[in-house]
C-alpha cells in the first residue's frame, strides 16, 4: 500500500505554519486537519497541501516524515515556492534503488 508524506501550509492570524505528516489517502487527510479531527496543532487553520511525496510502505513513509519534521529550511522553501507558484503542489514518486 503506498504512503504519502506531506506538508501543509497555513497563513493566519498567528503567522505563517507548516505541518508535516504522513497517511495513505491525502485528500481525507487534508479534510480532516480542516476539519479540526487532525492532530491537535493543526486546529483553528485553514490549511493547503504544499508538498507531497508517494513512498511504498508506512516505514519509509515514517522515516521521511520525521526527517522532513526536522528540516526547517526545505518547509520553509516548499511555501516560498507555493506563494510563488499560486497553490502549486509537487508529489513525487521515489526513485528505485
């Protein structure tokens, strides 16, 4: 079953917020932290699906969130280019070893 990290953004009242995550189905995920039923620091905001990545199973999908969740710069570069691009969103596939 593939597995997809991603990377929402948001631009309220309490400044510019980024959120990485992971699940299998981004559209129902993406419903559910507007929804206000995703994590708990995603609540209050509207929020936009900046980046994604497709990965073959939840640990290489787990592995690369918790690296993504580290990585300020790049989170920071995926919204620049989302501001700039007017809603652009990049999913990529991972390349066969």
């Amino acid at each position: 079953m593939s597995c997809f990290v991603y990377i929402l953004g948001s631009d309220g009242k309490g400044g510019r917020r980024t959120y990485v995550g992971w699940t299998t189905d981004l559209d129902r995920r993406l419903d559910e932290h507007n929804a206000g039923t995703g994590a708990r620091s995603t609540r209050g905001r509207q929020w936009s699906l900046l980046y994604a990545e497709c990965h073959p199973n939840r640990g290489e999908a787990m592995s690369r969130e918790w690296y993504l969740k580290r990585d300020r710069p790049f989170r920071q570069e995926v919204f620049k280019h989302f501001e700039m691009e007017s809603h652009w969103v990049h999913i990529t596939q991972p390349q066969p070893s």
